[in-house]
C-alpha cells in the first residue's frame, strides 16, 4: 500500500474517530492546546513586552522618532539654531523639542537649618530648559503632572520636579538621589548649577516610570539659558517627532549628510538605546521561553496519555483493522491526525483570543508594572515558529503510544492477549 493510500486511510479513521468520540474530551483536548499556546507565546510576549514598554516610553516621552544631540566632547550642539532652522524645513517633521540639558543639584529646606553638621536636604538632579508649548506637542509631559501645574512660556523661578527625587513618591535612596523631603507645589527650593545658585518655586510635581521625567528638574528655556550662563542660544538636544509614514532611519541619514553630523549626534530612537537594554531583553526572551517550554512538555504528554488510552482501549479495533488488511501506517497515520486536530484546533482558538483579543486590549491598557507600562509583544513570525513547535510536539506525541499499539501482535490484539 503506497504512503498516499496509507494517509488518505487513516484521514478517513481519524475523522471517524473524532466523530464518533465525545464531544466533552475533544473540547477539554483542544483547551489544554489553547492554555499551551497561549503560554508558549503570552508569557515571553508580557516578559519581552516590559522592556518594549520602556523603550516606547522613552520614545513617546523624551526622545521622539529621531534624537539630535551634543557631541560627546561637548554641553552643547554647535550652531544649534542654523540646525534648527534646518530641521523645520524639512517636510517629515511634525513635532520638534529643543532642549538646555545640564546637571546640577536641588536643595530643600536649607531656610530651616540650623545645624551646620546636619546633612543638607539636597539630591542631584538632571535640569532641563524646554519651551513647554513645544515640549508638551511632542510628548504630552503635561499629562503627568500629579500635583500642582504645568509650566507656561511666561513662569519665572518656577520648576517642574520629577517624583523620584521626592521622598513621598521615591523606593528610597538610588545611586546619586537622596529623595527631598517636604517638598510640596509652592515649595521654594535652591538649584545650583555649575556653581550658580537660584532660588525657584515648585509648581508641579511629575511623575512617570522613565527616568529623564521621574528624576529631572524641568524649567523654562529662558530660565535655564540664564541658570547656566548660556548666551548663544545652542540648546543640547533636539528630539523630532516625524509623521506618519516617514522613515526615521532615512530621515537621520538626510540629517546627517546635510553637515549636521559633523556638529551633533543624530541617531533615531531605536539607535539611542543603550546595548544593555538590548541584553535584557534577550534575557527575558529567554526567560520566557524556558517557562513556556514546561507547558509544552505537559501539553505533550497529555496528548501521549490521551492517545496512548483511546489506542489501548481500541486493541481489539485496531486488531480487526489489521486483520482485514489496513496497514498498521494508516493507523498509526489516524492518530497523528487526531494530534494535529487538536494542535490546530486549540493553535486557531489561541490566534483568535490573541491578536483578537489580548494584543489590542493590552495595547489599550497597558499592563501596570512598578517601573514600566508593558505590552504584550506578539509579533507573527515568531507565533508562527511557536504554532508549528506546538503541532510537531503533539503529532509526535501522539505517534509514539499508537506505534506502541499498533506494533503488537494481531492475533493477540484481537483476542485481548498481552
């Protein structure tokens, strides 16, 4: 009997066997198959997906499509407001943010004490000078004000104060910020910046779970101009945001050739991502497919289990099968059918609740970590790769306990003998 035979028989047995089985097994098999699934792709997905939620962040919040920033031998970008002239020339633009980026140290408190030994209630801080109509165009920055206002183009001595750098809102101590205590909108604290000092209101409080706004100080750019002693107007960072469709990696190479590379670093969002990112994220990929693999171990062997009864309990069957001359091929060609029944069946459900369901609502919400908003990262090559290692696993396990029944003697499986 030729292999195309031998498969058309036993398409033909394992339709007649699904038919004939019960409905309540076939439907908790092919749930077994969806949990699978959905394990095999959700859980490295929502791991993968923490560190996307970050990068995201860092791109919708601060950096923007493409990033132009100082040279590393340099505070600042040479001839900034030329490059800027230039940039809003350019048609892919549609939102741009130009930036006085410095460090410097925040202090509260410092009226009320007295004890010259106590240590000052002060933290390091990233300053920033924006123009807040431009910023908030860009990233919407507005939106995470907790307390107190966002800035106006007109606000004079007044700060915006990321909420890791306050102690009520702060995990407690990190490396270089030692979180403020109350601090409060109206509250008048001293900035110092390479060696000038000011005193400046609080007007709003920020929070967010990217650290540029979490632990940044942010005023106006006129403010910041004076604050570092800058006169030339050349800001340190210009992020873009492009339009929909304009290729940001096209959009940095156009940039770049126009002479602003020799002046500035130009780099799109996903070029700015430290190497480290990129490793905890395979980390956690890899993370994600260890856990997921136990769960197609399991699904496996309850295939293997499930396969290996029904062919157990049908000997006598499969003997008289045999007897009148189908090939033990076929049969054992039926029961890789039913496997991959299953496989598909509960692989098609998964794909359904996934990209029907999960995916878009998690895009919606996304899921509230203490230090990220993660999404689900799902992307289709790789569900592609995982539903055909789901379908290979249980078609082998469901050949292994049917070659096992099938394989003994005829005469014995029709009589019942072991």
């Amino acid at each position: 009997m030729s292999f195309a035979l031998d498969a058309r028989v036993g398409f033909y047995l394992a339709w007649r066997q699904l038919r004939r089985s019960s409905k309540w097994t076939n439907a908790l098999i092919v749930f077994v198959m969806l949990l699978t699934f959905l394990n095999l792709v959700v859980v490295t997905g929502v791991l993968v997906g923490l560190i996307e939620g970050i990068n995201e962040q860092y791109r919708q919040l601060y950096t923007g499509d493409v990033i132009i920033s100082s040279l590393s031998t340099k505070r600042y970008i040479e001839d900034a407001p030329a490059v800027l002239s230039f940039i809003h020339t350019l048609p892919q633009v549609q939102d741009l943010s130009a930036r006085y980026v410095g460090s410097g140290t925040v202090e509260a408190n410092y009226k009320t004490r007295t004890d010259t030994n106590e240590k000052p209630n002060e933290t390091g801080a990233q300053v920033l000078g924006i123009d807040p109509i431009a910023e908030n165009e860009l990233t919407g920055i507005s939106r995470f004000v907790i307390e107190g206002q966002y800035l106006d183009p007109t606000d004079y001595d007044q700060i915006l104060i990321g909420d890791l750098l306050i102690d009520r809102y702060a995990f407690g101590e990190q490396a270089g910020i030692t979180p403020l205590k109350n601090v409060h909108p109206g509250t008048v604290v001293r900035i110092t910046v390479n060696g000038a000092t000011r005193e400046m209101t609080v007007k709003g409080i920020l929070k967010s779970k990217i650290e540029p706004l979490a632990t940044g100080i942010y005023m106006t750019s006129g403010q910041a101009r004076e604050l570092f002693g800058r006169d030339d107007f050349n800001v340190s960072q210009i992020a873009i945001r492009l339009k929909e469709g304009s290729s940001p990696d096209a959009f940095r190479d156009l940039v770049r050739d126009s002479g602003v590379g020799r002046k500035a670093k130009v780099q799109t969002f996903l070029d700015s991502i430290p190497n480290g990112v990129a490793d905890i994220k395979n980390t956690f990929a890899m993370l994600g497919n260890m856990i997921s693999s136990v769960g197609l171990v399991v699904a496996s062997i309850t295939i293997f289990i499930v396969i290996f009864i029904n062919a157990l309990t049908r000997r006598k069957y499969i003997g008289i099968l045999k007897g009148i001359g189908i090939s033990g091929t076929a049969i054992e060609i039926s029961y890789m059918f039913q496997s991959l029944f299953y496989a598909l069946a509960g692989s098609a459900i998964g794909l359904i609740v996934l990209y029907g369901l999960l995916v878009p609502s998690v895009a919606a919400h996304p899921i509230d970590f203490p230090f990220s908003d993660g999404i689900l990262v799902a992307p289709i090559p790789d569900t592609a790769f995982r539903v055909a290692l789901l379908v290979v696993s249980t078609i082998i396990a469901g050949y292994i306990p049917a070659r096992m029944i099938v394989r003994k003697n005829t005469l014995d499986s029709i009589l019942g003998r072991n």
